[in-house]
C-alpha cells in the first residue's frame, strides 16, 4: 500500500498528540485486543496481562515505540521495521493475521482519545500507516 504526500503528512501530525502517550495508548490498545480478541493471549503465555500490569505498560510503550519510529522513518517503514519483521516472522512465529487486528484497536484507542484530531482523512491515512506496518511485519514469512 503506498502512503501519498497528504497521507504522510496526516500521521506526523497526529502522531504529534501521540508522543508522550505512548505506553498509555499502547497499553490500551494491547488489552482491548486482548479482551476482544483472547487468542492473541497466546502469543503471551507466561505475562501478565491483566489490565494495569506493568508488562502492558512496558509492552505497550514497545509496540508505540516501533510506531513512532516507522513514523519518523515514514519514507522508509521497510527498513526501520526490518528487525521487528524478522523477530515477528522467524522468532514470535505471530500470525500475520493478527497485525490488523492490533492496528485496529490502535485506531479505536486514538478515535477514543484525540477524536478532535482524528478526522475522516486523517483516520483514512492511519488506517493505511497501520496496514502498511502490518505488510512489513508480515513479509519475511517463509
Ligand atoms: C514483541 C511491536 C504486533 C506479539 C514486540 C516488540 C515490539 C513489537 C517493538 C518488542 C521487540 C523486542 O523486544 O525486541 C509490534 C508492532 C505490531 C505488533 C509494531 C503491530 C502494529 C503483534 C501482534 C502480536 C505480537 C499482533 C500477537 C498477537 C508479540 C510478542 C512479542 C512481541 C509475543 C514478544 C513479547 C515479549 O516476550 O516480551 N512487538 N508488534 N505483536 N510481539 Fe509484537
């Protein structure tokens, strides 16, 4: 999926309201995926991943981190993700089909939280930010 100028333009700015919030968001949206979604438990045996546990926040402010980063680097998600992609793919062995789900509750977080920022076009463009990541997460399975 290719992002255009606009959309580019659409996810650094919200992702302005996004920093400094990132184990807050990324915590929320991992445990509404979870409650959602409780095969995505799995992946996650031996955590805790209550609501308010600390491995929530921390795991959470990871999962952010990664996004803030394929922001930064948004002419480049492919390389700034490759590491992530090949620990997805070659170590966790997570199912490729769970990344839209996760990018989902994303967007459901963000929509619950900065709704004044999250118009019709930028959501469009986070929509397609967040599926992007989840192609790049997805492509070094063999
Ligand atoms: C680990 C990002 C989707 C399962 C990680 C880490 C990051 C990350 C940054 C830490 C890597 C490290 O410590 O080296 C992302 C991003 C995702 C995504 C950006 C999509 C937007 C998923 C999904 C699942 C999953 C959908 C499973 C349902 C895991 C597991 C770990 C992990 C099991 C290891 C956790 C641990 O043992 O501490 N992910 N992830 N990830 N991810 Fe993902």
């Amino acid at each position: 999926m290719k992002l255009s100028a606009d959309d580019k333009h659409n996810v650094k700015a919200i992702w302005e309201h996004v920093k400094g919030h990132e184990e807050a968001i990324g915590a929320e949206a991992l445990c509404r995926m979870f409650t959602s979604l409780p095969t995505t438990r799995t992946y996650f045996p031996t955590k805790d991943i209550k609501e308010g546990s600390s491995f929530l926040h921390s795991h959470g402010k990871k999962v952010m981190g990664a996004l803030s980063n394929a922001v930064a680097h948004i002419d480049d998600i492919d390389g700034a993700l490759s590491k992530l992609s090949d620990k997805h793919a070659e170590e966790l062995m997570v199912d490729p089909a769970n990344f839209p789900k996760l990018a989902h509750n994303i967007l459901v977080v963000l929509g619950i939280h900065l709704k004044p920022h999250l118009t019709y076009s930028v959501h469009s463009s986070v929509d397609k930010f967040l599926a992007t990541v989840g192609y790049v997460l997805a492509s070094k399975y063999r």
